[in-house]
C-alpha cells in the first residue's frame, strides 16, 4: 500500500504530464517566461469571471509549460511539474464556469433580445508577480500574499509526504483547507495523506468530490483508485484507473498501479500484471524489483 500513494504522490508532481526535451537551451527562458506571463493572465481573467478568456490562457500556458523539458536549469522540476498540475485543474474548472454560464444565457435568453452575460474586460498586460503564484482558488477575496502563504505550506506539505511524514502533513493541509477549502491542490494532497494514514473512508469521500468536480481530470481518477484500493475494493479500482487511462493514454502512473493491483486479486493475473508494468516502463515509470520478482513467479508473455 506504501508503494501504491508514493507513485500517486509522484503522479500529483505532474511526471506523466511533462513534454519533451527538443527544445534548444537558449529557447527555453523565452518560453518559460511566456508561460509564466500567460499563467498570471489566466488568473487574473478568472479572478475577473472572464472564464472563456481564462479557459484559453490556461490551455496556453498548459501547453507551453509541457513543452518544457524537465532537466533544465531554468526552473526546479517539481515547480514546473506542480504548474502543470495546476494548470490543468483550473482549466477543468473554468471550463465548467463557462458552461454553467452557456446553460444560464440560454434559460434567460428572450425572443427578440440578446442577454448573454457581458465578462469584465481584461488587461493585456502581465499582472504582478505576486498574481502569478499558483493557487487554486477562484475566491477574489483570497489576497495574494495569503496565496504565498498557502503555497508555501503545501511546499512543506509535499516534502512532509516524500520524507514518509504523512501525519503532519496532514494536519498543516487541515489548516489549509479550514481557511480555504476550495483548494483544489491541497485537497489532493489531502487525499495522498489520508491514505497513508489509512484513513481510506475519509479519502476517498474526497476524491469521489474531486471526480465529480473535475471529471476529465485523470489524476482525480487515480486519487479515487487509491482510496478504493486501500478499502479493499479492488474492482472498482480497476474502473477508476482504466477510466484515467481513457482521459490520458500517456499516463504511466496508472499503468503501474494497475499492474499492482492485478498482483493483489485473488488469484494474482499475473499476465495483465506484466502488461500494465511493461506499458508503464515504456512511458516513463522506473522500474521496480520488488514488483519484477513477483512477476517471475509466473512465467507468461505479453497481451
């Protein structure tokens, strides 16, 4: 089980999600800068309720910041993976502000007048760099030195769950979460504590939220696979993975704890185990020799 949340814990770093290295050095500041510049204008177009201006910001900038190979100098892996992260479930937030709003233009409108609702104007140029820390809350009211704030405790938070801490950061994502609840980053990361934790029940009632909120989000899907795993439904877990593996294809994470759990099904399928493991290896997951000695109980080749 330990195994099973610290992959999910590396998956919320963003590694599935990073792009290649094709990119010449001397391109890649031009680039992160755009990005960057991008990402704070995709904020401060959904702090405004411009949500279709921010939903094409925040898909630029998704786009520019996957673009970015990780072994640069120019920023540390784990920012650049945690801005992925990020990015994408902004964008599958204001995605559902914009629909939400299609539906409401539509109710309202009348025969003969147009009323769709007007969105406020946005500056064209960068905000402060303040406005550009990542944070996941669309509440205006969140002031931007409370964001530095809540971002630097969810730095020690993710330190305190590599480090096999998952206790205390536990409790700073309570604190967190009790003045800001719509975080969506901390919530995640709620979910990854509470498993190693063991409080399977608690976790997946947040991640179950998290899918309803953000279905298209393959990493809300393989947080909910890791509570039901914990619970002992493993059938169901295997729905959630597959369901993340149909949004992301690419996604080697789920892979790998798919070839976990089919080790964990009485009896083990050791030939879907081998599958998932090898597919998983061929995206990018390391490979692990605990999990390779299981596989060598049974001889068996490749689907």
């Amino acid at each position: 089980m330990k195994q099973f949340a610290l992959i999910i814990f590396s998956l919320y770093l963003g590694l599935s999600a990073v792009g290649g290295s094709s990119i010449s050095p001397e391109g890649i500041e031009p680039m992160l800068k755009k990005a960057n510049e991008t990402l704070s204008l995709a904020d401060f177009a959904r702090d405004h309720h411009s949500y279709r201006l921010a939903r094409a910001l925040y898909s630029d900038a998704l786009k520019l910041f996957r673009e970015i190979p990780t072994n640069t100098a120019s920023i540390s892996q784990d920012v650049l993976k945690f801005k992925i992260v990020y990015c994408e479930s902004q964008l599958e937030a204001v995605r559902s502000l914009v629909l939400r709003e299609e539906q409401k233009a539509s109710d309202d409108k009348r025969p003969g007048t147009e009323t769709y609702p007007v969105e406020n104007p946005v500056s064209t140029t960068a905000p402060s760099e303040s406005v550009s820390t990542p944070s996941s809350s669309t509440n205006t009211g969140v002031s931007s030195a409370s964001r530095i704030n809540i971002d630097t405790s969810l730095s020690k938070v993710s330190a305190l769950i590599a480090s096999n801490q998952p206790a205390e950061a536990r409790e700073i994502l309570m604190s967190v979460l009790k003045a800001n609840p719509d975080r969506v980053d901390a919530r995640m990361l709620l979910v990854i504590a509470q498993c190693a934790t063991k409080r399977f029940d608690d976790a997946y009632y947040i991640a179950d939220a998290l899918v309803e909120e953000m279905p298209r989000n393959p990493l809300c899907h393989i947080l909910k696979a890791t509570a039901l795993f914990g619970q002992g439904n493993l059938e169901q877990a295997e729905v959630s993975l597959l369901k993340a593996i149909e949004i992301e294809p690419r996604c080697g994470e789920a892979h790998f704890n798919l070839a976990q759990l089919f080790l964990e099904m009485n009896p083990p399928d050791f030939d879907k185990a081998r599958y998932h493991y090898m597919k998983a290896i061929s995206l990018g997951v390391s490979r692990d020799e605990k999990l390779e000695e299981r596989l060598k109980q049974r001889s068996s080749t490749v689907p």
